[in-house]
C-alpha cells in the first residue's frame, strides 16, 4: 500500500471490535518507533508512551472504573457508563498511555507541544494501519486522573489513551469533503 492509501484508509477500530489476540512487541516497537519521527519545534520530543498489556490492562480497567465512579456527581453517574470504561482496556491487546513532556523552562507555547504530541500520536495510528492492527484514539475525562495511575514527572500529563488491537472484517470506507471547498487560494 502507498502512503496515500494508508492515509485514506486509516480508521478508528474500537475495542469491541478486537479479537482475543496479543499484539507482537516487535510491533509495539515499531508503532512506538514511527511516533518518535513525529515533528519537534526546537526539538523538545514531548511525547511520552506509556505501554499496558497482559494482566496490567485488567488493573487500568479497575483503576478507570472506580475513579470513574468516585469522581462523578451522584445525579450523572451511569453503569452501563462505568461498566463500558472497564471493558475498553480488557478487550485490547494494549493500551498506550499517551502523555506529553511539558518543556520546563516554557521556551515553547504548549499547543506547539500538544500538535507535536498528537502528530506522533497520527504516525503511529498510521504505522498500526499499515500492520493490520486496529487503533482508536480516545480521551476521556477520567484522563486528568491518570497521574494517580501512572508516576508523572514534574510536567507531564496524560492526553489520552491509544488502544490497539486484531481485528477480522472489513472497515467502512472513509468519506471525506471535497478539498476544493477547503482551500482559499491567495
């Protein structure tokens, strides 16, 4: 496959999608591999992978749970909600923890260091596709809890969570708008 066509055919491929198959590290590697390519204003590297799998996604699934649960109003609190948070990371083959670095001494806006971690973040979506991997990018409001999970350094924060895993079948074809009406031409 071209690039182009990796890049048109890349899809969010949810966890109730994936099949009960662990993913190779080799291809964790690889995935991890094509994030650090991502571009870097001053060259900062803000990204920061963290990798569960095994017997430690049945811990994220619990911790995500009960946070849940404990951080949310009486009145808002849903079950089927909570019990669809602890399944994600249990019907992966991994979650990759996706956390960004804040340059300490603020050189940099930080939406330039966000765009550069989300940039990592779409090579490595791309790099999962081009395996045959299924990947969907989620960030729910559970994330800002995450350093109770996780040991944080001094400025970094967790943005979200890329869950990976085999899938079988076919995925929808992608619709995008036509590009003409996109572009103003000055």
């Amino acid at each position: 496959m071209t690039l182009k066509e990796i890049i048109a055919n890349r899809r969010a491929v949810y966890p109730d999608q994936y099949i009960d198959k662990p993913i190779d590290k080799a291809d964790l590697l690889e995935i991890l591999e094509a994030g650090n390519w991502a571009p870097t204003h001053k060259k900062t590297e803000p990204w920061r992978f963290k990798v569960i799998q095994g017997g430690s996604l049945n811990l994220l699934s619990d911790f995500l749970a009960e946070t849940y649960e404990k951080i949310t109003p009486t009145d808002k609190f849903s079950a089927f909600k909570k019990k669809k948070i602890a399944l994600k990371p249990k019907q992966s083959g991994a979650v990759i923890a996706i956390c960004m670095q804040r340059d300490l001494k603020e050189s940099l806006p930080e939406w330039e260091e966000v765009a550069s971690v989300a940039m990592a973040v779409q090579n490595m979506w791309l790099m999962a596709s081009s395996l045959g991997l299924g990947a969907y990018w989620s960030s729910p409001g559970l994330i800002s809890e995450m350093h109770k999970f996780f040991e944080l350094k001094e400025g970094e924060k967790c943005l979200g969570f890329l869950y990976l895993g085999n899938y079988t079948g076919d995925l929808p074809q992608g619709k995008r708008g036509d590009i003409e009406s996109k572009i103003t031409w000055i």
